[in-house]
C-alpha cells in the first residue's frame, strides 16, 4: 500500500531501470530520481497524481520520452537538465512555475508553451540542437528568468509584442543570435541582459537605451559588435534627446574582449555606472573621463592601453557606501606594458593582479 508515502529519492541510483506503477500513491508530492543514469522509463501513472509538486529526473541521460503531465495540475516544478536524449518539449498543465531543459536534445519550442501562464524560470542553456523560438513568447507574462546561454545554433530571437513587466533576466550568451528585435524595449523590467560570445552579432537595436530598469549588460567576446552602433544604442542618445533617460539604472557594464579602440566620452552619463569590465580589450588605447559613480575598473590585459590620465577626476569626490562609510576606488591594469612603460613607475605595480585597490595609491602619478 503506497498511499502513506509522500517522497520518493532515489538520486543517483545508477542501476535503475525502471519504475512501477503509482497510481495508488495517492499522497505523492515529490519525486527525486537525479543522477539515475541508466532509468528508461516513467510509467504513464504520473500523470494522475494530483498533489504532485515536484519532478526530478535531471541526468536521467536514457531517457529518450516523457509521459503527459498534463492533467498533474499540482506540478509545479519539473527537473530534466542533462537529460541528453530526450527530444520532446514536456506536455504540463499551466500550472508550472518552473521548467529546467538545459542540456536536452529539444529542437524545438511548441507554440502551445504560451498556455503556460504561470510559468517565473524557463532554462533551456545548452540546447545545442534549438534553432528557433515560438512567436508567442513575449505572451509568458509571469516569466522572470529564461535561459538560452549556449544554445549554438538559436539563430533569431522573436519580436516582443507585448510589454513585460516581470522578466528581469535574460541570457542569450554563446547564441548565433545577428542581431536583437527592435522590440527589446518592451522588456521594461529587465535587469540582467548577456549577450557573452555572441559572435554573429553586429549591431544592438538603437532602442535598446529604453531598458530603463537595466542594471548589468554584459558583451564579453562579442567580438563583432560594432562598438560605435552600441553607444549609439546605450550613451549618444541619451545625450541627444534629454528628456530620455537612457538606461539611467545601469550599473555594471562588460566590454571585454571586444575591438574597441577607444570609448566614446558619453559614457560618462551613466549616472549610477559602478562596475566597468574592459579585461582584454587589446585595441584600446585610452580612457575618457569616466562617470563619478564608477567604484570599479577593469582593464586586466588591455595592452595596447596608454593614457588613463583623464580618470583622475574620480580621486577628486569622496566615495562613500550606503551606511554612510567610506570605500575604495579599485583599478586593475595589469598586462597593460605601454602603460606600465610611460607612466606607471613606483606608484602603480601595472604588472600585479590588482593595481590599484586603494584610492591614495593613484592619487601621486595623476598630479604629474
């Protein structure tokens, strides 16, 4: 008699074929069968388990086929990342907060995913064989994380025709992704946006500066980006059209890897810009005066760097934390030998992993 039991883990049980029937596991709210390399099957009775929450069946690497789970409208939660032979999306009720794919051989996304109304985490990160996306997405309101990140062969991203107001993450890093819909904007209360190793992509949707919630953008090794197209995206209108704020949350933004030869002076006006990572920018040969929020600077290995003299204004405001205590200007340039050659000397090591970490340790070299 199986009507008592309630938690079923057996995670990592590599001899496990198979599964019985459930049916008469009427109280069944969690099933953990992680790791359970060698499970073929899951018997049809799933289904019909009504307080049914959870589904782990992550690296269950012989699964080749799922049951409908259509009718557990209990589920909330469904596990099945590493499950590298499985090539069908599941069938779930709207119900379902939660959908964890990375790493299956799912080609694609049934239009239908759009019923899933209460769906917060979709993660499909490492569906190499995913090649494009439902138009209907954007009707997922309840979405709050997705996860393309390396998914190699995704080569467009579908128009968003709808505002959305709760997706605050999305990562298309390692995507063959060309370019972004101009639509981007309506994504108001986005605040993570990677774009990391996007190599096909060329140019960012001029709109992109409307991503007013935008606290990290980050583009590391994208290394076809057309670096004046993204600050005429992400700083030269902001400055042209004063009234518009221009990604005014933005806090963290990564430029590495990339060919950029020099910054554009607009990138001053990011006026809560905290964060700037320019680690192997090989191109780059000087900073302009950077914002005075700036606590961070990273330009590790960027060695065609010579001039960094306009920053000095940074060593000119105190630098306060939010309790009220005073914090350190960090800078690192190490690798940076022109730098290191011209004006370094004693009062920065350029060659040491970080720098500069303190705010007095720079002041001497920009007062020559």
């Amino acid at each position: 008699d199986l009507v008592d039991l309630r938690v079923i883990n057996l995670n990592n049980s590599k001899n496990l074929v198979r599964i019985p029937d459930l049916s008469s596991a009427t109280n069944l709210e969690k099933i953990n069968l992680r790791g359970c390399f060698n499970l073929r099957e899951l018997p049809s009775s799933l289904q019909h388990l009504e307080k049914l929450t959870l589904l782990d069946f992550s690296y269950c690497r012989s699964i080749r086929s799922l049951p409908s789970f259509y009718k557990a409208t209990s589920l909330t939660k469904l596990h099945l990342s590493g499950c590298s032979n499985l090539f069908s999306f599941p069938e779930v009720s709207s119900n379902v907060t939660e959908l964890w794919l990375g790493g299956t051989a799912i080609e694609e996304v049934p239009s239908s995913i759009e019923c899933l109304s209460n769906l917060r985490l979709l993660d499909l990160r490492g569906c190499r064989r995913l090649k494009s996306l439902p138009t209907g997405i954007h009707k997922l309101k309840s979405l709050e994380k997705f996860n393309l990140a390396d998914c190699s062969r995704l080569e467009t991203f579908p128009e968003i025709l709808d505002i959305i107001k709760r997706l605050r993450d999305l990562d298309l890093s390692g995507t063959v992704l060309k370019e972004l819909p101009s639509s981007i904007y309506n994504l108001i209360g986005l605040k993570y946006l990677r774009l990391n190793n996007c190599e096909n992509l060329v140019c960012l949707p001029d709109s992109l500066y409307k991503l007013n919630s935008l606290l990290h953008l980050s583009l590391c090794g994208s290394s076809n980006l057309v670096v004046g197209n993204l600050f005429t995206a992400i700083g030269d209108r902001p400055v042209k059209q004063k009234h518009l704020p221009g990604l005014s949350s933005l806090k963290k933004l990564d430029l590495s890897e990339s060919n950029l030869e020099n910054l554009p002076t607009t990138i001053k006006q990011f006026p809560l810009l905290e964060e700037l990572i320019l680690r192997k920018c090989k191109r780059l040969k000087s900073l302009p005066e950077l914002p005075p929020s700036l606590v961070y600077l990273d330009a590790h290995d960027c060695t065609s760097l010579e001039d960094v003299s306009s920053i000095k204004k940074l060593f000119e405001q105190e630098l306060f934390c939010e309790d009220g205590s005073n914090r350190f200007l960090q800078l690192k340039f190490s690798n940076c030998f022109k730098l290191g050659e011209k004006c370094v000397g004693n009062d920065i090591d350029a060659y040491d992993s970080t720098s500069v970490q303190e705010v007095s340790s720079i002041k001497n070299l920009l007062k020559q």
